[in-house]
C-alpha cells in the first residue's frame, strides 16, 4: 500500500514539471500583407520548446503542414524551415481566395494556439476611357468615362488635361471581394482642345513603384479662321513684297482663294501665287488696293483682307559737305535727355562735345563783356560832350564885358551857384 502510493505520488510530480514546462511555450506568429500574385512567408515561432510539434492550419482549417510534413496537396503551399522553435512555410501565386486567418498550433497539453491573418492586395486594372469618338465637332458636349476593376481595397482615379489635373465624378462598386471604381469627366468642346491629352491615372498601395493610366487625345474638327501677314511694314515702289495667308482649321483649308478688290488679280507677271502665298516681284502704285484671302472647309468659310497702300522711294541725296540729319533713336516712348542728345550730336564723343560746349560759352561771355564796354564809352562821350558845350556857350555869353574869362563865367546867364556846380565839374 505504501509503494503504490509512493509511485502515484511520482507520476503526480512528473505531470506537475511537464504542465509547467508546457504553460511557459506560446506560439509567436505575425500579420501578413502581400500583393496578389505575390508569395505570402508564414512564421511560427516558440521561445522555448521540448520538441514538441508545430502545425500550420489554413482559413478552412485544413491542415497544411505538421512539423515538416505536407498535409494538402498544394504545388504552391511549400516549406521553408521546420525546426524545434520554428515552423515557416510559403504560398506562392497568391490569390484573393487565399485571405484569411492562418493558425499556428503547438501541440502541448491543453493544445497552444496563435493566429495570423493573411491580407490579399487586388491590383486594378488598366482603366479604358470611353465615350469618346473621333473627331468631335467644335461645340459638342461629350462624357468622358474611366473604368477600372479588381481594385482591393477601392482605387483611386484621377483625370489630367495635358498634366494639369481636372475633377471628375467618381462612383464605387463593391464586386465581390474587389471593387470597380468609374470617374466621369464633361466637357464642352472647342477647337482649343484640338490635340488636348486627356489621361485617366489610377493610384493603388498595390501599385508601388507606378501607376496605371491610359490617355486619350482629342481631334476637334472646326471651321477655319484667316491671318494675313506681310513681308514688310512699309512698304515702297520697286521693293518685293510678300502676303501670306496663314488659314487656321481642322481638317486644314487648302487650297486658298487670293482676290484683289473683289476681282481676280490683275497683273499675274508681277502677283505671283505659291500655295498660300502672294508675292509681288516689284512693286508699283498700281499696286493700291485690298487684297483678300478666303479659305474653305467643309465646316465653313472664312476670309481676311489687306490694304495694301505704295510709298514713294527714297530719292538719292546728291553729294554735299552737309552732315547727315540725325537719326532717333526707334522706340514707341518719350525720349529722355540722354537719347535726345545722342541723336542730335549724331553719336560723336561726349568729351569733343563737352569741350566744343565750353569754348562756344566763353566766346559768347566775351561778345557780351565787349559790347557792354563799347556801349559804356559811347554812353561816357556823349555825356561829356554835352557838358563842354555848356561851358563855351556860358563863358561866350558873359565875354562882352568881362575882362579875362572867370569874369565871363559868372557874368553869364543863370544864378550863381550854379555857375560855380559847373566850374567845380569841370575843373
């Protein structure tokens, strides 16, 4: 009776260590992400472990491996370690069927479990642009749609004009476990969207390294406008001269009509026509007149006209010693006193005329100091002479019964004191 109970009492301690060891081992497993088509790595890992087995269980709990044993028969399920503390296995070509929560077991007593959960990425589709049909007419209302599938989760769609981005209407629809995303885009057309790119871009976290997108480029058929541009803008007998007519349409206007005053062109020796272009070898005032171009599709006609209005030329100056008039300066502006000046001295050296100034001053401060003087003496003679002649005519008056001439003076006509003012001056 007391060996049997002593043995029991053993078989109790045993078991006692064995639970113990087997609370201190847990499962460390980890969430995984991967693209679909991708290879998902699956982990299973026990810090300390008594050789006990590790097992890897699928989202149906379908047994995919025990330790390093196969159990489903699956060409893409393979393993890549089996250890005592490691159990790591791989899913390659992944697919949306394979997401879900993946169980690592660890077979102790009571059994240790830890899950993962497998995330599968759909990866969109290239998007198609529809509703677009060529070519558009100038003035059409037409809807762009974009379209793309297998996006998981929803993608996102963004509409570009010629790189610069532009809002479109954007709707989601769940398909299963993927979604499909549209994006609409309405535009009014005009011949400035002719050539116009308009690319539909999908961004996804499945798309990495790029994007998806697809372009459309309008054809806008419109009815022509004309622009008439001249070889010269002043334009003189004799000189050649050339009109072109620069016609702007989808489909392009050729050929173009050139008519003069109405009427077809007078002088076809001298008015030569090249495809869109009309030349005047030499030029005469015959010449005066406006000149049409018409050009023609089959969305309209449109025209534009040219006065065309003859100078005199230039006559040759004959040669003379006379300096050449100046020349202004070519600008739409006032002229400010630094081109005034350098247009009138006709660009010669500032210093030449700095000192050409300094000696034309001086000769006009000389003239005017000279006839200051010769008009000071002519002022200075005449007042002199006028009071000597009032002296003689003063003495002849008192000379009849003076004896020498101090008598004559103060005998003469007048007071006194003024005879003497005027000897006093004299003397």
């Amino acid at each position: 009776m007391m060996v049997k109970q002593h043995m029991l009492f053993t078989l109790y301690s045993i078991c006692g260590i064995v639970l113990k060891g087997a609370q201190g081992q847990v499962p460390l497993v980890q969430n995984m992400t991967v693209t679909e088509g991708g290879t998902a790595n699956l982990t299973c890992r026990v810090e300390h472990n008594d050789n006990t087995s590790l097992q890897w269980s699928n989202p149906a709990q379908q047994t995919l491996f025990f330790g390093d044993k196969k159990a489903l028969r699956d060409n893409r399920i393979e393993l890549v370690r089996a250890t005592s503390q490691e159990l790591t296995i791989s899913i390659s070509e992944v697919s949306l069927s394979d997401e879900g929560l993946y169980t690592c077991s660890l077979f102790t007593m009571p059994v240790k479990t830890a899950k993962a959960f497998l995330t599968v990425l759909g990866v969109p589709k290239k998007p198609e642009i529809n509703g677009l049909t060529k070519p558009v007419l100038e003035g059409d209302h037409i809807t762009l749609t974009c379209v793309t599938s297998g996006s998981k989760p929803a993608a996102d769609v963004r509409w570009f004009k010629n790189e610069m981005e532009v809002k479109g209407a954007k709707e989601v629809n769940a398909s299963g476990k993927t979604f499909t995303v549209k994006s609409s885009l309405r535009l009014h057309v005009n011949r400035d969207d002719d050539g116009v790119a308009y690319t539909c871009r999908v961004d996804h976290v499945a798309l990495t390294a790029t994007h998806e997108e697809t372009t459309q480029v309008l054809e806008v058929h419109y009815a022509p406008y004309v622009e008439i541009r001249q070889s010269t803008n002043v334009p003189q007998e004799g000189q050649y001269l050339k009109l072109q007519c620069v016609p702007k349409g989808n489909p392009s206007p050729d050929p173009v009509l050139w008519t003069k005053d109405g009427g077809e062109l007078p002088d076809m020796d001298r008015m030569i026509v090249d495809g869109r272009d009309l030349t005047f070898t030499s030029l005469n005032k015959t010449d005066n007149g406006t000149y049409r171009c018409e050009a023609t599709n089959h969305l309209g006609t449109s025209h534009a006209e040219f006065k065309l209005v003859i100078y005199d030329a230039p006559t040759t100056p004959s040669p003379s010693t006379t300096s050449p008039a100046p020349t202004l300066p070519d600008t739409t502006g006032p002229l400010d006193s630094k081109q005034l000046n350098s247009a009138v001295t006709g660009n010669r050296d500032p210093n030449e005329l700095k000192r050409a100034t300094d000696h034309a001053l001086i000769g006009g401060i000389v003239a005017v100091v000279v006839f200051a003087t010769l008009c000071l003496i002519i002022v200075l003679g005449r007042y002199l002479a006028r009071h000597k002649g009032t002296y003689l005519t003063n003495e002849a008056k008192g000379a009849d019964d003076a004896p020498d001439a101090d008598t004559a003076i103060i005998n003469a006509d007048g007071n006194h004191a003024h005879a003497e003012e005027k000897k006093e001056y004299f003397i």
